[in-house]
C-alpha cells in the first residue's frame, strides 16, 4: 500500500487509471471533468455515452484513448449543500466506489483529483478528511494498490500534505 501526494494536471499522469470528477451525465463538464475530455478526445464521450449516466457516490470505468492513462474511472461526488445532506458519506462512497473498480479491473496505480472541491463547493479541509480515511480504510485491505491524489491548487496540495505526513 502506497499513497502520494502530487501537484498538477492530472491528465498528464501515466498511470492504471485516471478518476474524473464527473457529474451524473457523464457526458462531459468543466474543471477537471473538461480537461480530461479535451485530452482523451471523443472516443471518450462515445463510451460515457453508452453507460447512461451514474448516480451520485457510484463509479464506472472507461478507457483512457488518447490519455496517457489507460482507463479513466469516473464518479460523481455530491453537491455540497451545508453537510446535512449525506454529502460526507456519498463523498466517502466516491472514493470507496473508484477503489473497488480499480481491484475488479485488475489496475494497481489510480490518481485522484480532490473531488467535489472545485464547482461542487465541498469546504476543501473537510474534503481532504473525507478522502484520506476512505482511502486509507480501502487501502487496509488492498495492499497492491498505489493511490495518488492529484492535488491543482496549492491549499490542496498543503491539506493532504498535512494530513498524510508527506
Ligand atoms: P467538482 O464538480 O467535483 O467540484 P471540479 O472539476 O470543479 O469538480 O473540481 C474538482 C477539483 O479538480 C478541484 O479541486 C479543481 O481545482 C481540480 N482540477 C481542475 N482541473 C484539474 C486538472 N486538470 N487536474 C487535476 N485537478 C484539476
């Protein structure tokens, strides 16, 4: 079991998989849903096509096409709403969701970008909490899998610093 920390564009990560911050459409979006479509190019919007969409706290996986990554599994974080929504549970379930593809799919290496944290207005401290204990809890019992979590902005990036000692 290994976790980093990094900062930058996540669709430039050559790993197993890429997660997208997707919305429930999975047909495509702003902020990192957005670059990673622009990246992967339309063979990628083809397949999300196909899924029909994903509930809130669920994931699904699709090829990588043109990224470096070869799948991209997207989910599709809560909405924050002042937290008494079970936005904390369905952002843990985001993270939990994205793992478990991962191992069904045989994939060992899986990036994160902080999710729900960018248009989906999650406080970015309590975000962080959320996605360390799921990955960590996850992480307890695959111990094959490398976790990176992509940070963009540089309050991320000293959050999960912080909190994962690194
Ligand atoms: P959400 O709707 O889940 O809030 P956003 O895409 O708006 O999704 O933001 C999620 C996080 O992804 C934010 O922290 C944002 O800064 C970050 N982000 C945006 N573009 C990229 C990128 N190219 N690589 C990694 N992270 C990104």
């Amino acid at each position: 079991m290994k976790i980093d920390v990094l900062q930058g564009d996540i669709t430039k990560l050559d790993v197993d998989a890429i997660v997208n911050a997707a919305n429930s459409s999975l047909l495509g979006g702003g902020g990192v849903d957005g670059a990673i479509h622009r990246v992967a190019g339309p063979e990628l919007l083809a397949e999300c096509r196909t899924l029909g969409g994903c509930p809130t706290g669920e994931a699904r996986i699709t090829g990588g096409y043109r990224l470096k990554a070869r799948h991209v599994i997207h989910t599709v974080g809560p909405i924050f709403r002042g937290g008494s929504q079970g936005e904390a549970a369905l952002l843990a379930s985001c993270y939990k969701s994205s793992l478990k593809l991962a191992v069904e799919n045989g994939l060992h290496s899986v990036a994160f970008p902080n999710i729900s944290t960018g248009v989906y207005g999650y406080p970015k401290e309590e975000a962080a909490q959320i996605a360390v204990k799921a990955v960590q809890d996850f992480l307890a019992t695959a111990d094959s899998l490398h976790v990176i979590f992509c940070c963009f902005d540089d309050e991320n990036l000293r959050l999960y610093r912080s909190m994962l000692g690194l």
